[in-house]
C-alpha cells in the first residue's frame, strides 16, 4: 500500500503565504535531519517528492502535498544549531503562525532518531502536541543504522523517556528499508476517515 498519486502543491516561507486549509492535514514534525522528507517519500514509494540532503536544515519551508483527499505538511526541522539568528527568527514566526491558524489539523506525525534520546527540542515539540490537544504519533527514524539488539535496547529506552505522555503510539522505521511504512500508513488513512466522519457528523 503506498501514496502513489502524491502531488507538490506549495512552499511557504513566512506564515503570510500559507494557503487556506481545504483538505485534512497530516503533519511531518521533528528536528533537522531526523528523516521527514524521507519518511513522506517513502510513504508516497517516490524518491524526490520530497528534498533529501544529507546536510541538516534542508527544508526551510512548510511544503504541501496533496494526497487523494488530504494534505502531508513537511515542517522545517527545528534544533539545528548553525542557523543563524534570524533563520530561527522566521522559522519560529513560520511554526507559530501555522498552528495558531484555523486549520483542518488531523494528525501530527513526530518524528525521533531511534539512535539517541530524545533532545529537550523533541521532548517540548511533543509537550506542546500534549497541550494543544492534537492527535500525533511518535515515528523512531534510521531504524536500519542499529544492530537488532540495540533496536530492542533504543525502544525501551525512548519509551522510558516518555512514559509522563500516557498512551503515546512509538513506530519504528527505516526509509533504507521500508520497514514500518504500511503502519504509518494505516494510521494515517484511519485518522483520515475518522476525521472525515466526524466532519460529517457535524
Ligand atoms: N540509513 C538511513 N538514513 C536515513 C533514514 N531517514 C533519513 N535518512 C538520511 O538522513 C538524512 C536526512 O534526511 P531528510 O529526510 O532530508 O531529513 P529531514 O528531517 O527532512 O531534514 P530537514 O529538511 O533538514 O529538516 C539524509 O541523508 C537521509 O538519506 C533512514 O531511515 N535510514
Ligand atoms: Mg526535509
């Protein structure tokens, strides 16, 4: 099962330029170089949909594609410490002005390095996910760079991490290999459907 039919529609740069939310957003969020843009190729089995760049602070703008009748929002990484001070500046107005407007916001799809602890960037990105009320799950990135022992090790040790937020979903997955991309994309189609059906209901 993939996402064949995946389209670019827009990038934004500031939060002026982000066009209205007519569809379902699915939104890639995580640090620079976690893997969001790999995760939405493999997702949509495309290999430049989305732009790789083994440098970290690649995606500058919140890039939409269009997917039969919803969005992937592709965030810019946050933490990326050789950004300067007004790159951050805008990415923060970007970021800000994104979730404070009046979206049709389905599900945050948080990305974590499976390799390391979350940073205190992941663990407030994931508070704020708590706070605001919107569904997400946790998708554990670069799955194929550890041994199987240390996968089983690295996924008790990330829960541990983040056994204060009750119920969080961890999806483990390699854009090397695929592995984990049919239940991301399960999940994502069921919030897709459940969103539609409670939209009707309306
Ligand atoms: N081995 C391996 N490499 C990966 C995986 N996911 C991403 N990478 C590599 O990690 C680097 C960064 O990947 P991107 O998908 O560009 O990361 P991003 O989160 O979109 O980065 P920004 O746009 O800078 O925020 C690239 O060199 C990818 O090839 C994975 O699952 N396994
Ligand atoms: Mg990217």
């Amino acid at each position: 099962m993939n996402f064949n039919n995946a389209e670019f529609k827009f990038a934004c740069g500031t939060s002026e330029q982000l066009p209205m939310s007519t569809l379902p957003e699915i939104i890639f969020s995580g640090k620079s170089n976690v893997g969001k843009s790999s995760l939405i190729n493999k997702l949509a089995n495309r290999k430049n949909l989305a732009r790789i760049s083994s440098k970290p602070g690649k995606t500058g703008t919140i890039n939409f594609f269009e997917v039969e009748n919803f969005h992937l929002v592709d965030l810019p990484g946050y933490g990326y410490a050789k950004v300067s001070k007004c790159e951050k500046q805008r990415w923060a107005e970007l970021m800000e002005g994104y979730f404070a407007q009046d979206r049709l916001f389905c599900m945050v799809v948080q990305l974590l390095d499976m390799r390391h602890k979350p940073t205190q960037d992941d663990l407030d990105m994931i508070q704020f996910l708590e706070s605001s009320g919107l569904p997400y799950i946790v998708v554990l990135t670069k799955k194929d760079k550890l041994k199987k022992s240390e996968q089983e090790k690295n996924l008790v040790m990330i829960g541990d991490c983040l056994k204060k937020f009750k119920g969080i979903r961890l999806f483990p997955f390699s854009a090397q290999t695929g592995e984990g991309a049919d239940s991301v994309i399960n999940t994502i189609r069921n919030s897709v459907e459940e969103f539609y059906m409670e939209y009707e209901e309306e």
